[in-house]
C-alpha cells in the first residue's frame, strides 16, 4: 500500500511525503473513473483504501514531521498549524465516509470533496512548507527512516484488523468515529 513501489531506504522525509500524495492522487483518479460505472462495493474498498492511505499519512506527519520541524523554530511554524487544521477537517470528511454507504446520494461527492482538499492541502506542503523544510538543520534522512517505520508498524496494524474492514490506526484513530 502507499509507499512501497520504491525502496523506502532511499527516500528522505520530504520524498515519502510526496510519495504518499502522489500515490493518493492516483487513487482518487481511479476512484473518479470508477464512479462512472463502478459498482458499489469497489467503489467503497477504493475509498476505504483512501481513507485509510490518508489516516496513516496523516498520523505520521503529526507525530513524526510536524513536531520535528516545528521544533527547528524557522519560519514552519504557520504553516505546521494550518496544516494540523487542514487536516482535522479531513478527518471529519474521512469519518463521514467510513460512517456512510456507497447508496448514500452524497458519498462520491464526499470523495470529491476529501479529493478536493487533499489537492489544496498537498499544494501548500509541496509548495510552501517542503521548500522551507529543506532549508532548515534537519536530518531528512534519518527523519524519513523514522517516518517508514511507523508508517510499516500503521499499515500492519490497519491490515490486522479482520472481518474484511481494516481497522482504524493512529492516535486520532476514534477521534473521526
């Protein structure tokens, strides 16, 4: 899932991160084609599979990423804080979703809209935060190592979640419920 198409030895922080939006970005693309004639239950294991690609980004960036930086004192500090909002209202998005049925008359614009903010939120990491991340003392490297393996211990706990649904991860993870 997420992350595994390149070896996650080489990546630094910055890399994974846009790794991870790249990856969802395709999802959601794949999501827009199903949508047209795709039947409901795929079109609720993709969003699924969304939602949770997001939860376990979400989750490393806010124990991992944000503090790191935030701790550096540059000029992140804004951006770290709108980031943390952006991303409790797509947690509110992503636990409507895993609330409603793919019958619901508002879930693909739900997806839409999850889509939508991912796009705008992604664009200010890429954009405004990473190039400032860079410039900071930081050891992208090592940072990065930190990230994939909480990212690995996330993903094995969400598949070990049974009965065909992936289990909630992370600290917020009843939060959106």
């Amino acid at each position: 899932m997420f992350g595994f198409n390149e070896s996650p030895q080489t990546r630094d922080a910055i890399e994974l991160l846009k790794a991870d939006h790249d990856e969802v970005d395709t999802m959601f693309k794949q999501y827009g084609e199903l949508k047209e004639g795709g039947r409901a239950a795929e079109r609720r294991d993709l969003a699924q599979r969304i939602c949770d690609a997001l939860t376990v980004h979400a989750t490393i960036e806010e124990e991992i990423f944000y503090p790191t930086v935030r701790r550096e004192r540059g000029e992140t500090g804004d951006l770290v804080d709108e980031a943390r909002v952006e991303h409790q209202s797509l947690k509110d998005i992503i636990g409507r979703l895993e609330a409603a049925p793919p019958s619901d008359p508002l879930y693909d614009a739900g997806v839409k809209v999850l889509s939508e903010y991912v796009k705008h939120h992604v664009r200010e990491e890429e954009n405004e935060l990473f190039p400032k991340v860079r410039k900071l003392d930081l050891d992208l490297d090592a940072l990065g190592a930190r990230m994939q393996a909480r990212k690995d211990e996330l993903n094995g706990e969400a598949a070990q979640g049974g009965n065909g649904k992936r289990k909630r991860v992370g600290r917020h993870a009843s939060a959106s419920h």
